[in-house]
C-alpha cells in the first residue's frame, strides 16, 4: 500500500492538464449496457473506480478494451447480475441497475454498505423504478429489481437533502426504454447529467430538459452505438485551482469547462485570489491578503461538497474566522482531525465547521478516509513545515489521476513510497 510524503514549502507555476471526469464516465459506462452495438468513449480517466466499472461491463458479458483513454465496450449479450466483490469497491457500481432494467427488465446488485462519508441509501432510486412500474426486493445482500414491462411516468426525486445525482442518472438510463414519456421532477442537474443525457441522446434516447430539475424522457424501442468524449473533472480542476490558491505564484489549468466551476472561482475570488478565465482555460494567482469566507455545500450549481474538504485546507490558514455548513453530507468531516493533527484549529458543530486561522502549520502523518479528505490532506502538506506523510492513498487513486506527478509537474515536491 504507497504512502504520499509532502514536502512543504514549495511554490507552485506552470500549466496542469485536466482529466476526464470521472462521475461523468461512471455512469456513462453503464450506460453502455443498453445497446449490443458498440460505444466508444474518449478521455475516461486512468483511475482505479473506473477498473472496477470495468470489471463490472466485463463480468455482465461486455467486451471492453481500453487504450490510453479510449475505452471501448460492446454488450452483445448479457448477464443482470453484478458481484458483491467488485461492487462493495464502488458504491457508483449501483448505477449498472437503470441500464439493466431498461434493457433486460432485471437486475440483481449487491446492496452498497456504509460509506465514511455518511449516510447513502438508494430509497430514491428505487422510488423512481417503481413509479416505471418495476418492484424490488432485498435478499442476502443484494437488492433484486424486476418488471414485466417499464411503462413512462411522473416522479419527484427529491430527498432530505436534495436532489440525487446517481438516482436521475439510473431512472434517466431505465425510462429512456420505457413505453411511454416519464417526467423527472427535483432531478439533479449536474453537469455529469447532462453529459450522460448527451450520450444517451447520441444512442437515440428522447431526453429533454437535463441540466434543469424538469427532465422529460420519451421511451423509444431501442438504442445504437455511439461515441462520445467525457467532460473535464471540474472536481479535479478545482482541487487544483485550491492548490495554485494555497501556493501558487499563477497556476494555468487547460482543459477546462469555466462554466461548470462558478461556484468554486466566485469562492475563490471572494477569498482574495484573482482568476483569469480564457476559453478552456482558468488561472489562479495570489492577489494580496487571503480572506475568511462562509460557505455552505448544495447540489448544483451551488458550491460542491466534493470541494468542501479542499477549502477547509486552505481556509485552515487563512487568517480570521471561516465558517463551512456541509447540507449533503452532514457527517463528511473526517479530514478535520487529521488536519488538526496538523495544527489547524476547527470545531465541528453538527454539520458546521468554524475555521479559526493560524499563522502555521505543521507536517505530520495523517490517515487519509476518503476520496475528496485524502486530496485535502496532500493540500494542507504543501503548505506545512516539514514532511506531511499522507496513508492510504488508494482513496486519492479512485479518483485523481496522478496527483502526485501533476503537482510534481507545478514545482512541488511529493514522493509516493511504499507503506
Ligand atoms: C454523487 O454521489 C457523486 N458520486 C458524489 O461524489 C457526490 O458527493 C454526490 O453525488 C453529491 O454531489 C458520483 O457521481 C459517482 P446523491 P451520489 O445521491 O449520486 C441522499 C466523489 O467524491 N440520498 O446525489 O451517490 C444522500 O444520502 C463522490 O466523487 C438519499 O437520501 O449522491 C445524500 O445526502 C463522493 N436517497 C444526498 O441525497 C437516495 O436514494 C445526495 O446524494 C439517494 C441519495
């Protein structure tokens, strides 16, 4: 198992290259599942969540090759059964079921477990198959969805906390071979929607209205192949853009899509950085003093919590008091006590953290717990004194695409060593 070891201090310039997103290439994977013909999809991030999509296609019955971002799969013949030993990697696995559903009108996934993040049911996926006309059942693990036939319907998908972005994709991937028209009310309205519902489109799919909580899909017989470039990681890109924020001297990402990070340069610029937007492009430079800032995560296109943890580490040295309300996933703190291992000063109230600036902070080894925490983690070490020793890293694996040489790539000084 590697471990990351931050050498802090150093400044950081230069271009990085965005990837493909990976909650984009998810579900536009299993979408792939609705037709025998092949689909070819372009810019799908090295990343190990991606195998496990892809051990997924491939034990359904699905040829898949992959070249260097190319991946290329064709579900002649299937089976609808995915495994608990590649599904319990991945909670994402659970949007194999819509594609299997509306295909096979069956489909047998292992239930997710816990997740560190906080709570993950998939009441509303089930919600919104049911109002389709399937039924389900849960047995020995796994969750059993099944319907003679999918009929078009009307369905909220709002929850306590929103919309769910993985729940409209799978009744967005069950409906589009539904007989019928189904109206999506609260749907989520992430930019990973629409690049699926673009896909889907491109297959032949009848889907109106992604993007806006009103999504409305006319069934239609069957799908083709087709072809399709996944969407920049506006995730990845703000990770970085939080990097050139905490020790940049003008950090330039290319390949990216402003328009998906509003949210996150309007953060930043309040913070005292200056952005440049140009075409594709996004650069960060130091624009004198950092300011406190009060953030509160909501789905799309408000602020993400997917970068709530990345600005706790740059608030964490920002001087004065900042203060982040985390409404999707109330619990999602587990990068606080290792970044107080580190000298920073938070308290936790519920779902809100108050951020009190210090002048320093100081390397130390710290115990990554998931994906977005562990990418906070490697940010809070490049502006520490000292090595900041960052473990399990697999979780930064699932989700950043070499991380570790980009940033090398900007001036910073990380090693990745074996554990
Ligand atoms: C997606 O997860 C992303 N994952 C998550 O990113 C992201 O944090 C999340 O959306 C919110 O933006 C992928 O796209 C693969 P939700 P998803 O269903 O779809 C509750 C990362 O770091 N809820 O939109 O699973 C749920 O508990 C990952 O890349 C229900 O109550 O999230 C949460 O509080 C982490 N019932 C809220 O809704 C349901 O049936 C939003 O969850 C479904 C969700």
């Amino acid at each position: 198992m590697d471990k990351i070891l931050v050498h802090g201090g150093a400044s950081l310039s230069g271009n990085v290259k965005i990837s493909g997103s990976k909650n984009s290439a998810l579900p536009i994977l299993a979408a792939t599942l609705l037709t025998k013909e092949p689909c070819v999809i372009h810019h799908v991030p090295d990343l190990s969540d991606i195998h496990y999509m892809l051990q997924i296609l491939s034990h359904l019955g699905a040829q898949v090759e992959r070249a260097s971002g190319v991946v290329t799969v064709q579900a002649e013949k299937i089976i609808t059964e995915a495994p608990y030993e590649i599904v319990r990697k991945m909670r994402a696995s659970v949007c194999v079921i819509g594609p299997l559903l509306g295909r096979e009108k069956e489909a047998t996934v292992s239930l997710p477990g816990g997740c560190v993040i906080g709570d993950r049911p998939i009441d509303l996926h089930l919600k919104g198959f049911e109002a389709l006309g399937a039924m389900h059942r849960i047995e020995n693990g796994n969750v059993k969805v099944f319907a003679g036939e999918l009929k078009g319907s009307s369905m909220s998908l709002r929850g306590k906390q929103g919309p769910t972005v993985l729940g409209t994709d799978n009744v967005m991937m069950a409906a589009v071979l539904a007989d019928g028209t189904t109206v999506i009310d609260s749907a989520a309205a992430e930019p990973e929607v629409v690049d699926l519902a673009n896909f889907l489109n491109k297959m032949g799919a009848k889907i109106e209205g992604a993007g806006t909580r009103r999504i409305v899909i006319e069934g239609v017989k069957e799908l083709h192949g087709a072809e399709h470039s996944v969407i920049p990681d506006r995730i990845e890109a703000g990770t970085f853009l939080v990097a050139g924020a905490i020790a940049g001297k003008g950090v330039t990402l290319k390949r990216v899509d402003p328009s998906h990070l509003t949210a996150v340069t309007d953060a930043l610029t309040r913070a005292g950085f200056l952005l440049k937007i140009e075409g594709d492009t996004i650069t960060i430079s130091p624009n004198g003093v950092w300011k406190p800032l009060e953030l509160t995560t909501n789905p799309y296109p408000d602020f993400p919590t997917d970068m709530q943890a990345q600005m706790c580490a740059l608030l964490a040295k920002t001087p004065g008091i900042s203060v982040i309300t985390e409404t999707i996933f109330p619990q999602r703190y587990m990068h606080v006590s290792e970044m107080k291992r580190m000298g920073a000063d938070i308290s936790l109230n519920g779902a809100t953290a108050v951020i009190k600036g210090v002048e320093r902070l100081s390397g130390a080894p710290v115990m990554a717990s998931d994906l977005r925490a562990s990418a906070a983690l490697v940010l809070a070490g490049l502006q520490s004194e000292g090595i900041t020793e960052v473990n399990r890293v697999y979780h930064i694996d699932r989700g950043y695409e070499l991380i570790d040489e980009k940033l090398n790539g900007l001036g910073a000084h990380i090693e990745r060593v074996k554990a």
